[in-house]
C-alpha cells in the first residue's frame, strides 16, 4: 500500500520552498559563510569527539565540515520536511518509488532476511532466496569440480561480461576482496566494446578452465552481446561448439535470446525489474564474483548491506549516516555551490571504489527534472571523481590544497596500516588547518578551510564492503528524496545507445 510519501503531490514540495531551506540560506549567509574550520575547533575543544557517529563497523569522523550544531538541526528538520522517513518505509514496503519507468525499488530485499519483512508482497521477492540457493549450489559444484569445462577440467578463469553496473560493480568488489580468492580461482572482465579487452585476456586464458559469466538482465545490451559474441566465437574456434553449454553461464531473463546463444536452462540465474544495475551487485550479477571468493564470502558482503538497511531504516535523522552524509551533500552543493566531491579511499584494494560511486551517484542525481516532470530549481549531482589515497597525493592533490575550487572530500580509512593512517589523518588536518605562518612565501601558502569526512573501519572485510556500498546506495536515495528526483531511473544514457545502433552498418 503506498503511504504518503508516493501519494503526495511534489508541485508543493520543492526543497527551495522549505522553511528549513529557507532557514539554511540565512544561517549560510549570516553565520557560515565566511567561518574557517580551525575557528570552529578552536572555540569547542571537543568538537573532534562530538561530531562522530557509529553504524555497524565504520565510525564517521565528519568535525572538519562547516558544520556547527545550528547546521546539524536545520539540516535535520530538512530531511524530515522533504518527507524522507516516509520515503525510506515506502522504499522498504515495495512501493512504485521509481515513478517514471512504474517499478519498485527493492536491492535491499537482495540482502534481506525473510524476518525483515522487506515487501513480501511484491512479485519475485519470494524467488531472491530460490536464486541465491541455486547460485550455492552452482558455486560449490564448480569449486568441487562437480561442474568441469568440456574437455573435463576444472574450471578457475571467471571471466564476468558485462557493462555499467553489471561490470563496476563485480570489479570493484573483485579487487577490494582480493585477499578472499579460492585457490586457483582467478578474476577477470570484459566491458569495452573496441574488441582489445577481450583480445588481450583471450592471450592468457585457455579455453578449457575457463567460464564466461554474462550479464545482461535483456540478453541485448549491445556492448555486452557483441563481447559476449566474440567470447563465445573464440571457445568455438578453441574447443567446438558443443563447449558453449559448458562454458557460458548467464544472469538474465530473456530465455530465447539465452536458448539461441546456447546457454543451459541450469546455467541460467534470474533477477528483476525492480533491481536497477548500478544497485545489482547483490543478485546473480554477483555470480563472477562468488565463483571466485566463494558464496560464504558472497553472503557476508550482503550481511554487511543487511546491517547498513537496518540502521538507515531505524536510526533517527540526526543519528543516521546515510542520511547525514547526504544532508552534508547538500549542504555544499547547494548552499556553498560546489561542483564535485572526491573520494579518496587509503586503502589500494578500494582502488575501483571512486569509479563504482561515480556511476552510482552520477547516474542516479544527475538529473533537471523532476518525479512530476517539472523543472528543478537547485542544482542536483556533484560530479564524483577520485583515486586511491597514496597515489593522489602525488597527482591532483596540489588543487585541492591550494586550488580555487571548494572541493568537499570523503576519505576512507582503514585502519590496519599505520603509514596509511597517518597520510590520510595528515591530509585531512592540511586540508581543514592549512598553514598559519605569516612570513611565509606566497606560492607556500595553504589557505585551509576546505572540508572533509573521513569513514574509518577496521579492516575491509566482506562485511564492510557490503556496508560501503549500502552506504553510499541510500545516502544518493536521501538526496534524491530532498531534490524531488527519482534516482533509479538512467533515460539520460538511452539516447546516445539508440543514436549508436542506428549508425551501424
């Protein structure tokens, strides 16, 4: 049943119009503006302790913003004007959130336990259960060698087919869980449609121990189908034709694209409308990667997305991290006009984490028009840029120190290297302090005042790589609920594919 989040009329509800909005511009202008980082601690010594927050594994350290407690509250009373309890239960009930293509919006049902009670009504939630069952059992049989190539070896090269979302997503969590490899079990992928990626690794790879993965929820993506026909050409010039049904597997649901491709009726997983890609990494477009670290780390990453669901679902606005971060979004974006965001993760295993979140965010808050196809009238996505930790330092770090543009930053931190700590703790103070020394030269100077988060955890276990990401998914969902946007539909990339297709020969 819709509740009044989807039933409510948006021509009302533009975030400008707020009195919280309204609040945020006078306290912007009168308070903020001009107000630097290190006055801001210096006037409360125990700023650094207060402006912390914990949810499951990871600790936010967000006390180097432009911040002070009058901020925190309007931000809240923002969040909870523009309706985003009531839109986060409408996400979970199974609600038609994604208004423009008519379809729920349920991957946390991906990662939920049936205890959750995640929109049980909803058509296929009852099937997520049957697939991850399927994909145990398809997953073990490989690893056993139950499941062999056509000549009868094992399998160990998985080769994972796809694009956007379906390609980011199984790569990125493929090198951030590097260390959680089966023996002999080896990643690899194929997304460029230029021929040269799959060229290359076909070099290395030998035909009879290797399994292509192809993900395609239409069987038709034309990057895709093009690698997936080249692969497919190459297994039948190395082996035969008979080799196809042994060595392709698909997560798709077009059953006679799959039984023209050759594609076994048991090598087949499917998923649903209601999964968007960029949201998809939890479903059998997860396959490639749980061939090659195993379902039981598989099911830790969606644990660890089950943790971060329940705690935006439960926590209260000025508690909840998702939502905070978001809040902290707008407010630069918005209110002290900042054009991008970086995302530095110290941590060279997350080295594919910025481009995941480019794609995450960019495609979902890169939109001008609202759910009621009316104009919107602020400024909605950031442009989402970065780079692993070390090596930014030694390249675009110079703008960000001591450029003109105001450039927000998340670092993400673990904390098992002592060097890496350090760097990025010394980053984020050089970034908030800057330098104070009057005498010193000019093209020395480091004006400080610019703002950062930093997202500590432990280790990057499975776990913390599935409240990662479910992070950053519902933090993009809040800003979108403020915005008045949909941040599940992607229209904006159709119109390039279909201008393609018609120039082809």
């Amino acid at each position: 049943m819709a509740n009044a989040y989807t039933n409510r009329k948006l021509s009302a509800r533009y975030p400008t119009d707020l009195p919280a909005w309204k609040k945020l511009e006078k306290h912007f202008g009168d308070d903020m503006r001009e107000r630097q980082l290190r006055d801001l601690f210096l006037r409360d010594k125990k700023r650094a302790q207060k402006l912390k927050l914990q949810a499951g594994d990871l600790a936010l350290d967000y006390s180097k913003n432009h911040l002070n407690s009058t901020t925190t509250k309007l931000l809240a009373q923002l969040a909870k004007q523009a309706d985003v309890p009531a839109a986060i239960e409408a996400m979970f009930a199974g609600d038609e959130i994604n208004k423009t293509e008519g379809r729920s919006v349920l991957h946390v049902a991906l990662r939920a336990k049936i205890a959750d009670s995640v929109a049980h009504d909803t058509p296929g939630i009852t099937e997520v259960w049957e697939v991850l069952t399927k994909m145990e059992s398809f997953v073990e049989d490989v690893h056993s060698g139950r499941i062999k190539g056509s000549t009868g070896k094992r399998l160990t090269d998985i080769v994972n087919i796809g694009i956007g979302g379906s390609d980011l997503g199984p790569v990125m969590a493929s090198r951030a869980l590097r260390t959680y490899w089966k023996e002999d079990m080896r990643f690899h992928s194929v997304s460029n449609v230029d021929g040269t990626q799959l060229a290359d690794l076909t070099r290395e790879l030998d035909a009879e121990t290797t399994l292509f993965v192809i993900c395609s929820k239409t069987f038709t993506t034309l990057e895709t189908m093009t690698n997936a026909r080249a692969a497919r050409a190459w297994v039948v010039e190395q082996l035969d034709e008979v080799a196809v049904q042994y060595h392709f597997v698909a997560a798709s649901t077009n059953h006679e694209a799959m039984d023209e491709f050759g594609i076994r009726t048991d090598f087949r997983f499917g998923f649903w409308n209601w999964v968007g890609g960029r949201y998809s990494l939890w479903s059998a477009v997860g396959l490639s990667l749980a061939l090659v670290v195993g379902m039981d780390v598989f099911k830790a990453v969606l644990s660890g997305g089950r943790r971060m669901d329940l705690h935006f679902r439960q926590a209260p606005l000025g508690e909840n991290m998702p939502v905070l971060l978001a809040l902290i979004g707008i407010w630069y974006n918005n209110f002290f006009s900042a054009k991008s965001q970086a995302i530095l993760p110290y941590d060279n295993r997350l080295d594919r984490f910025p481009a995941y979140l480019q794609q995450l965010q960019m495609e979902s808050s890169g939109k001008s028009v609202r759910m009621d196809g009316k104009k919107v009238r602020c400024d909605t996505g950031m442009v989402i840029w970065g780079e692993a930790g070390n090596n930014a330092q030694h390249s675009f770090y110079q703008l960000l120190h001591q450029g003109t543009r105001l450039v927000p930053v998340d670092f993400l931190l673990s904390e098992s290297s002592d060097l890496a700590t350090a760097n990025c703790e010394a980053q984020a103070e050089a970034l908030m302090a800057g330098t104070t020394d009057e005498d010193i030269e000019p093209h020395r100077v480091h004006a400080g005042n610019k703002p950062s988060n930093t997202i500590h955890y432990e280790n990057l276990t499975p776990e913390v790589l599935g409240q990662l990401i479910a992070l950053y998914e519902h933090k993009v969902f809040a800003e979108g609920v403020i915005w008045g946007i949909n941040s599940f539909d992607q229209w904006g990339v159709e119109l390039g594919k279909k201008l393609a297709a018609a120039r082809l020969p």
